[in-house]
C-alpha cells in the first residue's frame, strides 16, 4: 500500500493513531475495528508507551492475527496483564482513562451521542442496543474520540432523538473529516484528500463552517502504511465499511 493507494479504512486508521499520544491509557469496547487497528498502529508509530486496554480484557496485548470481532479471546495473547470491564470503569471514575472510543448511531452538533430510540422513547420506530456504558466512560474520561465508518444527515443530526451520553469529546473521525470540539461544538479541523468542501456540508444535519482554507488531512505516510499493512494484512480496519 502506497500513500495513493490508502482507502478511507486506512485513512481514518491513521488519522485516528494520529491523536494517541504517548503514554495514555487508552480503551475501545465491542464492535470497534477501526480503533483497535489504529491503537495497535499508534503504539508502533507515534505512541510506543501507549497503554491498550481491550474489551477483551487484555493489557498491552500482543495477538498473532487481529480478529474480526474485537471481544475475541485472541487479544489476551501476550497481554502484561488482564482486567475487567468493571475495573475500566471504575479506572475512568477514578481518572485514570486518558482515551476512550466511542461511536453512535445518531451523533450532534456538542458531540453528544444517541444509542437507544430513534423517534419518541416512549413509542420509537427503531430500539437501538442502548449505551453500553457510555454514559458513564464518556464524562469520566480524560478524552473522548468518537467514530463512524458512515456520514451522513442521517447521522451527524441537528437534534438528537434521545441523549444517551455526553461529554469529554476531543475529535471525530468520519470517512469525510476530523470534527474537533471546540468551545462545546464540533468544528471542522480538516477535510480527507479528495473530499471537498460542500461534501462535508451537505454530509452534516448541523452547520458547518468548511472551505477551501480548511486544511487537508496529511494521507498516510509510507512508514504508517507499512506498519498497517504488516500488523493488518488481512484489512480487518475495513471490516466496518
């Protein structure tokens, strides 16, 4: 994989890796590819003393392939040590948790997220899994990054149709940009190459201040794609898309 040829998975693998910082402490639940990819690629790259908490279980593990559901057993291989999911949530009570992702099916202009109706709570036309925790890791954590594989009105809405957690978000990533949060709302920090302006717009329910001065995410590095390429060979970070 060259710089050229990094898809959207590759591109937000990194972009997120980019935002680790070294020595956090860092955690990603289930269903979450994309971050699993991108913290085992920040902690080869940018962050090497970057300490990985799976929903596995596993500290700082090392597992001989990544697995297609990040709740398999294959990320305790090689693990310093191991903990559980209520100790991750009482390490962020108490905080101790730098980093944690967290995604949403309907997210806001304030980053707040939306897992559990869509319509009126009472009498929804959709009941969605629920938060999972997130209401509590997502005002306990030091930061928040959210993710979505998808961006769309459908999505990034002006109004959430129920607040399921708020709080402590730093960036989002989507296949189109990086939102940053800043003053309490989601502004645009860059654009990802080949994608313009009025795609971002017309993508977001909420307004949007983009344009031709918005900087443009920085594509893969040679040296980042070969660290994906070899720690991902099977492209699970595209598993989402």
């Amino acid at each position: 994989m060259s710089e050229r040829e990094a898809g959207v998975p590759e591109q937000m693998a990194v972009a997120i890796a980019r935002l680790l910082r070294d020595g956090e402490t860092v955690f990603h639940g289930v269903a979450s590819p994309l971050p699993m990819v991108a913290t085992l690629l920040a902690k080869r790259t940018c962050a090497p003393g970057l300490v990985y908490l799976s929903i596995a279980g596993g500290v700082d593990a090392e597992p001989g392939y990544l697995p297609e559901t990040t709740t398999d057993p294959v990320l305790l291989e090689n693990a310093r040590a191991r903990v559980t999911l209520s100790e991750i949530f009482d390490l962020s009570a108490r905080g101790g948790l730098d980093v944690a992702f967290l995604s949403g099916v309907q997210i806001d202009g304030q980053g707040r997220v939306n897992m559990s109706a869509i319509g009126a709570f009472d009498r929804p036309k959709v009941r969605l899994p629920g938060g999972a925790g997130s209401a509590l890791l997502m005002p306990t954590a030091k930061r928040v990054i959210l993710w979505r594989a998808k961006h769309d009105p459908r999505i990034f809405v002006e109004r959430l149709d129920f607040v399921t957690a708020a709080g402590n978000v730093d960036r989002v990533v989507t296949p189109l940009c990086v939102f940053r949060s800043i003053d309490g709302r989601l502004e645009v920090e860059s654009i990802h190459p080949g994608v313009t302006p009025e795609q971002v717009r017309t993508a977001t329910g909420f307004p949007v201040a983009v344009g031709p001065e918005t900087p443009v995410t920085p594509p893969p590095t040679a040296a980042e794609a070969a660290v994906l390429r070899e720690i991902d060979p099977a492209r699970i970070v595209a598993s989402e898309f």
